[in-house]
C-alpha cells in the first residue's frame, strides 16, 4: 500500500503542505517499510489539481494525506478510487501517524471551493 502526504519540502520531516494541487512537493510512503519516493510537484497555471491526482494515481497511491482538496482534484482522485484524508497538520510524519491511528477524516465532498482561473464565478 503507498499513501501520498502533500509536503512543503523532500523529507518526512518536511511540514505537511496545507494544499493539494498546489503542493511543492508530494512524498509517496509505504506506511509498512517507511519506503519514501519524493515527486516534485510542478502545478501548472490552470488544472493543478487535476494533474496533481494523475500524478498520485500514476504512482499507484491508494490514499492522499493532505489540508484540503479542491473540487477538480476531488472529482478526479474519486474517479481514480483514492481515497483523501483531510485535516493534516504538522510534519509528515505527523500526518503519516495521524492517517494510521485514524484521526484524519475522509473528505466525502471538497473541502475548498477550489479556483476560478482568474475569472469571477457567477
């Protein structure tokens, strides 16, 4: 099983990145071995979130560990059946063992209103 934690930087103690599309980096784990693949998160202007849970998926993570997730991104990891733990704070390794001992909550709809593209929403 890997688990993706959004992360500010390339370490387990890094701080857990508060934002999912727009994440500097995510750190894939293996909760088992402590295995650790770091991915350099470079968000495009316009579908970060999109492209950032193709990327979670590609790399065959079955849970995302983060502050929030978007509307684009929660569609698009819902559809991939990765399943999004909300509410970390803290390191990495904060977040990991927060996932672990079950005090995250799963995000059963977005927990941001995501962004507009620079437009102004009706």
């Amino acid at each position: 099983m890997i688990v993706c934690i959004t992360a500010a930087g390339e370490s387990l103690d890094a701080a857990c990145h508060p934002a999912f599309g727009r994440a500097p980096y995510l750190l894939f784990i293996d909760p088992e071995t402590k295995s650790l693949d770091v991915f350099r998160n470079m968000a495009p202007a316009h579908g970060a979130g999109i492209q950032s849970a193709q990327t979670v998926a590609d790399h065959g993570a079955t849970a995302l560990i983060t502050g929030n997730v978007g509307p684009n991104a929660f569609q698009a990891l819902k559809a991939a059946g990765i399943a999004a733990y909300v509410g970390a704070t803290g390191t990495v390794t904060d977040a990991l063992a927060a996932y672990q001992n079950g005090s995250l909550r799963t995000a059963d709809a977005p927990t941001n209103p995501g962004h507009s593209g620079g437009r102004m929403r009706p």
